[in-house]
C-alpha cells in the first residue's frame, strides 16, 4: 500500500438482508476492528441485497435512517471519521422505485458524499434502470458472466465487456472504476456446481495426489478427500477463475479507449494478503496509467 501510494479504502461496513420470519432489513456480519485505523481516508461500504429493495412494503426512510445510524455507531466505536459512503446494491427494473426513493433518504439523512455500484448493464440501459442521485458512481468491471460449469471466465470476459463498452461514453454519471484482482474455484459435480471455493491455491492443488491437472485452470478429483475444509467426491471438478495480470493491461486499455472523462481513481476489489501475493505490485501502477 505505501509501494502503491494508497490513501484511501473502502471497507465493506455491513450487509443488509431480509432476516427471519419476519423477513425484515438486518445488518450481517458487521466489519470488526481489531487495531486502530490511522493514515488513510476510511469509505464505509454497505451492501445491500436487491430482495431487499423488492420488498413492496420496504419503508426506505426507516432503512436509510438505521443505515446511518449503524455506521456512525461504527466509526464512533473506532474514532473514524469519514466524508463518503458508498452503497452497493444490484438493483434491478423491479426494485428501481425503491432503491432510487433510498439513494434520496439516505443522502439527506446522512449528510455526506455518496457513491454508489453501477454494473455493466446499468450503465448500456440507464434510461430504464435510472441513475442513482449520488456524486459518482463506482463501475464494477467484473462478475460479467454467468457461473457456470462451462469454460469461460465468469468474472472478466472480454467478449461480453465489449457488448457494453461503447455506452460508457453516453453515460451522464461521473464515474471511477472497480477492477478484479480476486480468484475462485467453481466446484462442479456431475455437471452441476456446488459450490464456489475462495482462495483456491493453485500450488497446494497441484501438490495434492488427490487432484489431477486435466487442461488449463481444470482440476479433476482423482480420489475423494477433503481440502481445505471442503469435501471433494471423486470425478468432482474445480474450475479455476481468475485475473491475470495481462487481463488487468487488456482492462486498462478497453476502458481508457471507451471512456470520455478519467476516472478519479482506480479501485482494485479486493485488498486482501491472499489476493495480492498473485501479483507483483508494480502491476496496480501499470494499470492505473493507462486508464
């Protein structure tokens, strides 16, 4: 991060799903401090679940103003003090309405910038998803494709990316970008996922006489065992999806020739040891140069 000159993260604060038999907005699994923080501008991101917002009898005034409240209970817990809020929310035709009359509560009631996720889809048909009343959008440039049991690469796809490129440049939002540097491993049986693995290490698997390299990012389960607290049934396979570091370049390229304004700043999902030891740190530079 000092290598990388990095001033500011966005910490994912809370999630906020529908709970119980009651089916009522709840924050999960709160963010924990266990060290203070100090040196950097703190983002809280809240993400909430788009069922959330398909709730027909959600009351949006009474969510922003818990939502508010939640994350200033945090940052008064831990002595941070903050400027923005992002939300992230993949909110569809259906929820629109909702999650619109939300973006509007919660900036009033919170009185601070705002930003917001915008996926791909968002940004190529704004005039019927209709634009979040935020300061700038985040585009999220991965999770393009489906998960599926195929040989494509659900988180970048370049092919399903250009369907969307050119529509950056009409779009009215002022916008950074959000690019990749995660990996996962689609566990499929008998055709069918299961279940996605994260921090799959490659070099573990290849050390493991239980898996056998079958071609490029496909693991075969040679004989039933357990990895990583995960059980694995013979014939099982895992799919291995990641970014390289080539991907990020080709990214950066896309995007600066499709883009009008430059983004603020480049945002690599996720800061994580695990993540980041898949790449030489020189890379983040490279890539925020180009865009």
């Amino acid at each position: 991060m000092t290598e990388n000159q990095v001033k500011r993260i966005y910490i994912r604060y809370f999630d906020i799903d529908l709970i119980g038999k009651s089916q009522k907005p709840f924050p999960k699994t709160p963010i924990r401090f266990e060290e203070p923080v100090s040196g950097f501008e703190i983002i809280p991101v809240v993400y909430i679940k788009n069922k959330v917002m398909l709730d027909k009898n959600l009351n949006v005034i009474d969510l922003a103003q818990k939502t508010d409240s939640f994350i200033k209970q945090i940052n008064s817990k831990n002595n941070i003090h903050i400027q923005e809020i992002q939300i992230d929310c993949d909110w569809t035709l259906e929820s629109k309405d909702n999650y619109l009359r939300f973006i509007d509560a919660f900036k009033k009631v919170s009185n601070k910038k705002l930003s917001a996720t915008i996926r791909l889809h968002q940004i190529k048909y704004f005039e019927k998803t209709k634009i979040p009343n935020v300061d700038r959008g985040v585009l999220m440039y991965y999770n393009m494709g489906k998960i599926a049991s195929d040989s494509l690469n659900s988180i970048y796809d370049r092919n399903i990316a250009k369907r969307y490129l050119s529509s950056l440049q009409n779009y009215p939002l002022p916008i950074n970008i959000a690019l990749p540097i995660y990996s996962w491993g689609v566990h499929i049986r008998d055709g069918k996922i299961i279940g996605l693995r994260s921090k799959i290490d490659v070099g573990n698997l290849k050390n493991n006489n239980s898996f056998v390299l079958t071609k490029e990012n496909w693991f075969t389960v040679k004989k039933s065992a357990f990895a990583e607290g995960v059980f694995y049934k013979e014939n099982d396979q895992l799919k291995i999806e990641s970014i390289s570091k080539n991907d990020l370049l080709e990214m950066a390229d896309d995007l600066e020739e499709n883009t009008i304004q430059n983004p603020k700043e480049i945002i690599f999902y996720d800061l994580d040891e695990f993540n980041l030891k898949n790449y030489d740190t020189a890379i983040f530079k490279k890539v925020t140069d180009c865009i």
